[in-house]
C-alpha cells in the first residue's frame, strides 16, 4: 500500500514538473513571437529601424570589391543586359552568360554586334537593330534563330516564350509579327500609313497589344490597338477588339502588360491604364517635379521625385503603385538619383556611387556602395550588374 502511494506521488510530482516546463516553453514562445510582432512594427513604421536592422541586422549593405567581378576592356563595343539568373554580356559576337558568382554559365556565337534586348522570367530575345537576326533563349539554351524580313526596330517576349517583332524598310510602314515559344509564326499586322511604336503580349497568350503613331498631320496622332490573338487565327477581320485614342500630340514610350492583363501606356506627360475598351489616366507626369517614371514592373509602376533644400539635404521619393490591388508605397533615397531602372519586381536607383534595390512593396532589398563612379546598371528578379569602365561586379538579389 505504501509503495502504491508513493508511485502515485511520484507521478504526480512528474507531472507538476511536466507542465512547469511546458508553460515556461510557452512563455518563452510567447515572448519570442511578441519580439518578433515588435521588431515587425518598429521595421515597417520606423525608417531609423529598418535602416538600422537592413544594415547589422540583415546585412543588407554591400560594397565594392566584395563582390565577383569580371574585367573588361574599355576601348571594345561591350553591351550588357541582365534575365532570369544571369547577366548578359555580349562581346565581338560572343555572347556569355555569367550567374551571381562571376561564373561562366554559358556562351553562345550569335550573328549580332548592335543588339535589341527584351526579357520576361526565363525567356531573352536578342536581335540586330535595324538588320535581320533574331534569337529566342531560354535558360541556358538557344531556342530558335531567325532572319526576318525588313529592320527590326523593337522586340518584346512575354512570359511563355511569345515573341513579337516590329520591323521597318519593307513595302509597309510598320509590319508586327508574332511568334510562339517554338518560333512558328502566330499572326502578322501589317501598318500602311502608321509606325508601330511599341508593342507587348498578354500573360496568358490572349492578347496583343501595339501602338501606332500617324506622323502626317500636323499634330502627332497615337492609338493603341488589342488583338485578340485566337480571332486572328480564325478571322483576322474582326481580330481588333479595343481601340484606345492617345489625347494629340502625346508621345507614347512604352506598353506593358501586368498581371490580370492590366495593360499601362507610358507617355510623355501620363500614364494611362488600358482596360475592356476604356482609357484611363491614373497619374499625371509633372516634368518639374517627376524626375524618373516606369512601367515595366510585374504588377506596378513608380515615380520618383526629388526633394531639394540645400546641398546637405536632397532625397529622391520613390513612390509605388501597385495596379492589382491598388495599394502605394513609398521609400525615401538619401540623394538624388541619376538613374532609376525598372524591371520585374526590382527597381533600381543609381546615385552614382550608391545603388538602392527596391522591391515593388517598398522595401529595400540591397544597398551597394561603391568608392567610383557607377557606369550603369542591368537588373532582373533575381541579379544586378554593376557596370563600371573596366569591369562588371555581380550582385544576387
């Protein structure tokens, strides 16, 4: 009998022990997620603790040399780009492709010494400009090489490997040819009396869209036309299903497809949302105020302003607009920036011896400092290329 009271003490002293340890494990779980929730509102509602957390706590300052690097001649025609993982180097008909690590992924002999870039995801067009020579890339590989007819002034891949190429020099003005991902041809827009400024392709392979310009009155007269690229198949007629007419004298820049098929035109003095037949405005270009503005994001588009008082304090807001779900963001630059590149979900703001990378919510991705002047930038998702006189550092994102 003793010895069964004892047992049934024992375990019940086991027991009080047992929950002890699993409500001190619990406190401490709690106190570490209401750090964590802490540190989160400090992070995002205060910039002196985000740049101090992005800086010795996420480490997200890098600088020059510390990074891979290649070097390159000064006196040669080089010409850079940056997709998917790699940058892009072209180089006496050699074109090379280098990851984050400065390594030689592969290299490719291509008939092309002035080149036309475009890139979406895993997918790089590379063409002659004003010549005949076009290649698809996906990844690491060649997927098809073609000879068009005409001179090729501008290129666009969308996200499936859909190619569209807008050629000059023929009996048209403009002709528009579209491609699919194993490079037979999907449909042709042939332009007798206008120039085809820019053109892009769906996400979902639907839609084609292109601008064209009327240059023979006296004022500049602009539309953007959708395809819709099944009708074109089956009834080229009636393959027109929207006409935009661009206000008169606007110079349009550039087209860009979002997701949802949200498609924004980039002019001179705004940018215009494009949807179901109707044309909207959603943000005016003020030249005294807007230094930078671009479109060519995944999902956004942003503007940058500069705030001048004095020389010891300049910044430059870069405000965000996300055409999804409508939200802003905005990040303040200590400086003015020289240059602002868009691509992806990255957006980059060269101050010329600083670089910002910026994803399209607001928040700082790397800060890369540098001791020389930074010639240029090439951006994807996922690398940079910091271009500099005699060589190319390599950034992963």
């Amino acid at each position: 009998m003793k010895l069964l009271e004892y047992k049934q003490f024992n375990n019940s002293e086991e027991e009080r022990s047992l929950n002890k340890k699993k409500v001190a494990v619990a406190i401490i779980i709690l106190l570490i997620m209401l750090f964590i929730a802490i540190m989160i509102t400090a992070y995002i509602s205060s910039p002196k603790v985000r740049n101090f957390m992005d800086k010795y706590i996420l480490f997200k300052n890098v600088n020059e040399n510390d990074l891979a690097y290649i070097n390159i001649e000064t006196d040669k025609d080089i010409y850079t780009y940056a997709f998917y993982n790699y940058v892009v180097v072209l180089d006496n008909h050699k074109l090379t492709l280098y990851n984050s690590s400065g390594d030689k992924v592969e290299d490719f002999d291509v008939n092309i010494s002035s080149p036309i870039f475009a890139a979406q995801d895993d997918y790089l067009v590379v063409a002659e400009k004003n010549q005949q020579k076009i290649y698809l890339i996906k990844d690491k590989k060649i997927v098809w090489d073609k000879e068009v007819d005409g001179e090729i002034s501008r290129v666009n891949v969308n996200s499936n490997g859909y190619v569209s190429v807008i050629v000059s020099g023929t009996s048209y003005k403009s002709v528009i040819t579209t491609y699919s991902e194993s490079g037979s041809e999907v449909l042709k827009t042939y332009l007798s009396n206008t120039l085809a400024v820019d053109v892009d392709i769906s996400k979902d392979n639907k839609y084609l869209s292109f601008c064209e310009m009327d240059l023979s009155g006296t004022l500049i007269k602009s539309n953007v036309k959708t395809i819709s690229i099944d009708k074109a198949r089956q009834e080229p007629e009636n393959a027109i299903i929207y006409t935009y007419e661009i206000p008169s004298n606007t110079l349009v820049t550039n087209l860009e497809y979002h997701e949802k098929d949200t498609l924004l035109c980039l002019c001179d003095n705004e940018i215009y949302l494009l949807k179901d037949g109707k044309l909207e405005s959603i943000t005016s270009i003020n030249q005294e105020k807007i230094a930078f503005c671009g479109i060519q994001l995944n999902k956004s588009y942003f503007k940058v302003s500069e705030d001048v008082n004095g020389i010891n304090n300049q910044s430059s807001n870069l405000e965000i607009y996300n055409t999804t779900n409508n939200k802003s963001y905005t990040y303040t630059i200590n400086g003015i920036a020289k240059e602002v590149y868009g691509k992806d979900d990255v957006i980059a703001a060269n101050l010329g011896s600083e670089v910002y990378f910026i994803n399209e919510m607001g928040w700082l991705i790397k800060k890369y400092s540098s001791s020389q002047e930074i010639r240029g930038i090439v951006i994807s998702n996922n690398i940079a290329g910091i271009i500099y006189r005699n060589k190319i550092e390599f950034l992963g994102l």
